[in-house]
C-alpha cells in the first residue's frame, strides 16, 4: 500500500519534535524531513529518537536547496547531496528528494545526473529529481535558471519526484507529467497550484489539493491504477492558519484527501 506523509515544510518553522508529533495526529504515516538549519534534521540519532518516541518512520529526506539552508553543511552542493544521501541511508528513509542544480553552480550542476546515478547505486537509496518551474530573472527574461533544466522527465535520470505546486508554476499538467514519467516516478509532492494556462503566477503556492487546478484526484487514483511503489507526501503551505486546531484541520483534510484518492482506508 502506498504510504502516505508528511513534509516538515507543512509545519515550518516548528521544531522537527513538533513537526512528527503534528503529523501522527493528523493520520500521516511516516515524514519526509527537510534538512535545515535545525540540528535535530542533520542527526540520525536524533532523527531515530523521534521515531521511536512519535512512532512513525521517515520516508524521505530533502536536501538542503533552499535560500536558507544555503550555509548548511558547508557551500559546495555535490557534497551537500552526497550528505543528505548518508543520512537517509542511516534512518531508514527509502528516497532523498533532490532540485536540479542552478546553471551558475558550475562542475556540480555539469556531473549532476552522473552524481545521482551513482549514489544510487552505490547505496541504494533512490534520489529523485524534482521538477522545477522557469525564474524570470531581469525584466521577464524567462532565463532558465536550473541546469539540465526544470523537467526530470526530459533528464537522463532513473527517479523522479513530482510537485503538483511546481507543474501549475510551469504550465504544464501533472498527470500528463505522471504517465509520460512512467515507473521512473518514485515519489510525489502532495499540495496544488493553479492551473495550467491560468494566468502567470509568481509564487510557489502548494496549496491543499483541490484549492488549485491541477488534476491531483485523477493523479493520485491513476498512481493507484498502475500500483505505484513509492510515497506520497503531502507540502501544502499551513502558515496562514489562524491556529493550531486550523493547521491540524488542513493536514488532516489532506491525509483524508490523499486515502480517498488513492482509494485506502482511513
């Protein structure tokens, strides 16, 4: 059965202890843990304590890529990875989640897939490439700002994770996206976006699925129809909840989103 979790994005900035303890009320089954600035995301012991405490597994973890975590484990990317892979490794988590390179990180973003290729092989951890959307850089340029690009489907890669959010950025359809991954869709970004051709959008929403336009439902029924053997895991944005019974609401809702969808039991 295709498990289904929680992203510690859902809950930042709450402690990681917070993050799992949110995420077993709300019905999830195991987390997908961000690597950032807090230390407990960079320590498997820590890590495998709150496993045990929450009693709930860590699915995946994504590397750290974002603006903020830029100083986290030093500054040179290939290693950052090579770190995120070794940490997953040492909890248990089946998948790291990955960003293709920025086209001015040089040798890291040249030897990219040839890194993820061999990590995989070399522990058996799948890393799985994220799609991205294109960055208007100077005026609406419409530059591309990532290197091989924004779409793992078109990259020579063996896993593939999938964000509903990041495809209504691009303009494409994430079903579309889906079928044409085929079996090298390993896990997806649960969350929504607007639809594609819907008008230019300027930011990464991840809204609760069905808030947006993206065809998540038939997404998510069609994962179950080929019997798909990696994770979902929601990343839907909870900062504006006016509470934490509001927060607890939304991601209970998109658990229960996510079962119905995937036609589970709950």
């Amino acid at each position: 059965m295709i498990k289904i979790g929680m992203s510690t994005s859902c809950t930042f900035p709450k402690s990681l202890d917070a993050s799992f303890k949110i995420a077993k009320r709300a019905g999830f089954d195991g987390m997908e843990v961000m690597v950032s600035t807090e230390d407990a995301t960079r320590s498997a012991p820590a890590m495998r304590a709150l496993m045990r405490k929450h009693d709930l597994p860590v699915l995946a973890i994504h590397a750290p890529v974002l603006f903020y975590t830029q100083f986290v484990w030093g500054t040179k990317p290939a290693k950052k990875l090579e770190r995120t892979v070794e940490l997953a490794y040492d909890v248990g988590a089946s998948c790291v989640v990955v960003h293709p390179p920025f086209r001015w990180q040089g040798r890291y973003a040249l030897n990219f897939l040839r890194l993820v290729r061999q990590l995989e092989r070399t522990t058996g951890v799948t890393v799985a490439v994220e799609n991205m959307f294109p960055w208007n850089i100077g005026g609406g340029s419409g530059r591309q700002a990532y290197l091989p690009g924004i779409d793992p489907v078109e990259m020579d890669c063996d896993s593939i994770t999938l964000d509903f959010s990041h495809a209504a950025l691009s303009g494409d359809d994430a079903l579309e996206m889906a079928r044409a991954a085929g079996r090298r869709l390993k896990h997806v970004h649960l969350c929504d976006g607007q639809a594609p051709g819907g008008g230019a959008k300027l930011w990464d929403e991840h809204l609760f699925p069905g808030q947006g336009g993206q065809p998540v439902a038939e997404t998510l029924q069609y994962l179950d129809d080929i019997r798909f053997s990696g994770h979902v895991v929601a990343e839907v944005n909870t900062r504006s909840a006016k509470s934490e019974t509001e927060r607890l609401r939304i991601l209970r809702k998109t658990a229960e989103f996510a079962r119905r969808n995937l036609r589970q039991s709950w």
